[in-house]
C-alpha cells in the first residue's frame, strides 16, 4: 500500500506451486494439507468470498488442483494477541517523542503481523524497541496508517491513545501530508494531473485494486500527480494523496495508462514502453534487476503534533535500490539525446 488504513481486513497470506506430480485434487483439501493450524471452515469462508486464486482466477473449492497450479489465498486476520511478538530489528527511527514515533521502513518489510508473517514485521520491531506496544480502545496497534511490503518510506505510529485519534483524525479529514515519488512507463502527457476514481478489490482477481467508473462500487480516492523529471519511456513523479484506500497509487497509475515500474503486481515488470531493440531489452531487463520491486517510496509525511499543536513535516532520500535505477534511465535518456543531436 502506498498508504492503507489500518482496519483493512484482507492481505495475501499464502502462496504455493503445485509440484508437477499432483494428483488433481480440490483445492480446500489442497490448502489445508499446507497451511498449518487453518480450520476447514475458514478455508470454504475464503473459497465463498473469492478469496482463493488458481493461476491469478479466482476458483470454488472444489477445484481440482493440478501440477504447475499457483495457488494463493486470502485469510482474515487471526487475533492481534497471537501475532504481537517483540523481535529486535534494526530500525531507521526518524523522530521521536513521548507521542509518537516516526520511522522510514526499508522495502521488503511487512509493517504488520498476519498469516504468512508471524515475524520480522515492523510492528514486531516496534514492539522490542518499545518494550511494550500502545494500543487504541479497537485493540489495534498504533498504527495510524500503512504501507505495502515492497514500498519503502515514511510510517507514523502513535504511542498514546490521545496521539492515535489525533493522528487518525487528521488523516480521515485529509489535513495530513504525503508525499510519494514513483517511477511510471510511459511519458505522461500533462505536467500535473488529478486521478479520482473509486477503488475496491478486483472482482476477478481480489489480489488487486481496480478503479469502479460507478461511485457505488469502491471507495473514494483522489491521487494528484506532477511530473518531477522525463526519461522518454518513463517518468518520474510526485504523488499526493488526499485519501489513503490500499494499492491507490498504483491501482491509480494503472488506470491512467502509467503503470509503476517493476510492480508485477499490476503488470510493471515487463516492457510496456519503447524499442524492440535486443539491447534496450537488456537495458530494461537490467532495470528490474536493479529494483526488483515497485518503484514507489514515501517520501514526505507532515502533520500536526497531538500535543504541541506544532505543525511537522519529515522527508527522507530514497533508497539504494531507486537511486540507482534513476541512474540507469538518467544515463540512457541523456544517451538517447545525444544520438539524436
């Protein structure tokens, strides 16, 4: 997630290749033999909700797996008490007080516990570091928001009960900042934009985010953009959101025909802009090895403190991973120009 709410209720929780040998077989029974301590019950619940994919399909349960099947599947979150286990991890802790803390999570970290990820979670760190963690009267940790796994940037966490439904207030009247560089295919055509369109999950695919023309479906979500720098068939951006609905960047970009870079995810990872060129392939190809995950990072969080009523504004310089792949399109496009001149 760029940004989701804390209260989302479905995350991606397990994934597996059926060896080449399986015997068709349903899938419920083929999860249950696989996912440990998972009830029959809570694997048909995850089949009646769509919540079970074949090869990126959403199947019932009694599909019959075969050999070479990826199988993925969605679960509810179990009880937050069964998750929250302090673990020490190194942590780059940008600020904190008695309020509140924030940190710039490293790509590749889930910030919250759930099936699939009982450890090395940011909150498992937080927790160590904290010694115990704060929880607001939902019984949820202090997180007043989220990023995915593979973002990497700024997060917020309150440590008090008054801090958390300040901070949550300000973020549900859209009073808070935040800022995002992505790195999209394609040359986007206006300097800035405004993308408003309503998210929900995918009905054919819920591993996804998909934007509902009918303001029904979905949630309210409104991504402004400007362009930041041009390297002909990408574009590097200023993302601001003014809501924060799970994937709306790059459900957003996705939508307008400027999927984020190396979000295989929403289809990023392969070559949607330019040549058909054996060595731009390389160059690309090299790119994604460069980052192989989407090219967003949260760059600047600013709100009002709870306490001191002072307005703060925090940025942090992106990652090796995103520098060095800006490197790459920088040295190309300015290649391309010359050989042009």
């Amino acid at each position: 997630m760029e940004q989701e709410t804390a209260f989302d209720d479905l995350h991606e929780h397990y994934a597996f290749t059926a060896d080449s040998g399986q015997e068709p077989l349903r899938v419920d029974k083929f999860l249950m033999n696989r996912i440990e301590n998972a009830t029959r019950n809570k694997i048909q619940q995850a089949a009646v909700a769509g919540s079970i994919f074949v090869n990126d399909i959403s199947v019932k349960s009694n599909y019959r797996v075969k050999g070479g099947d990826v199988v993925r599947v969605l679960l509810a979150h179990p009880p937050h008490e069964a998750l929250l286990t302090p673990e020490e991890m190194p942590l780059d802790i940008v600020y904190e007080d008695d309020a509140l803390l924030v940190v710039n999570k490293s790509a590749g970290i889930v910030v919250h516990p759930g099936h699939g990820n009982y450890s090395g979670t940011l909150i498992n760190g937080l927790l160590y570091h904290f010694g115990q963690f704060p929880k607001n009267s939902n019984n949820r940790p202090g997180l007043v928001h989220r990023i995915d796994k593979d973002t990497s940037g700024l997060l917020v966490v309150a440590k008090t009960e008054h801090a958390m439904a300040h901070l949550a207030q300000q973020f549900h009247d859209k009073s808070s900042e935040r800022q995002y560089l992505a790195l999209v295919w394609g040359d986007v055509n206006d300097e800035k934009g405004t993308v408003d369109g309503h998210l929900g999950r995918d009905p054919k695919n819920r591993l996804l985010m998909t934007v509902f023309p009918d303001a029904e479906q979905g949630k309210n979500a409104v991504t402004h953009y400007e362009v930041v720098e041009r390297f002909g068939y990408v574009t590097l951006l200023r993302c601001v959101l003014e809501t924060g609905r799970t994937h709306q960047i790059r459900a957003h970009m996705k939508y307008i025909g400027h999927t984020l870079f190396s979000d295989s995810r929403y289809g990023g990872d392969k070559i949607l802009k330019g040549t058909t060129f054996t060595k731009y392939k390389q160059f690309v190809d090299n790119c994604f090895k460069q980052m192989s995950r989407q090219a967003l990072h949260a760059q600047t969080l600013g709100f009002v403190h709870p306490e001191s009523g002072e307005k703060m504004s925090f940025s942090c310089p992106l990652p090796s991973d995103f520098d060095g792949l800006l490197d790459k399109w920088r040295n190309y496009a300015q290649h391309q120009r010359l050989g042009n001149s």
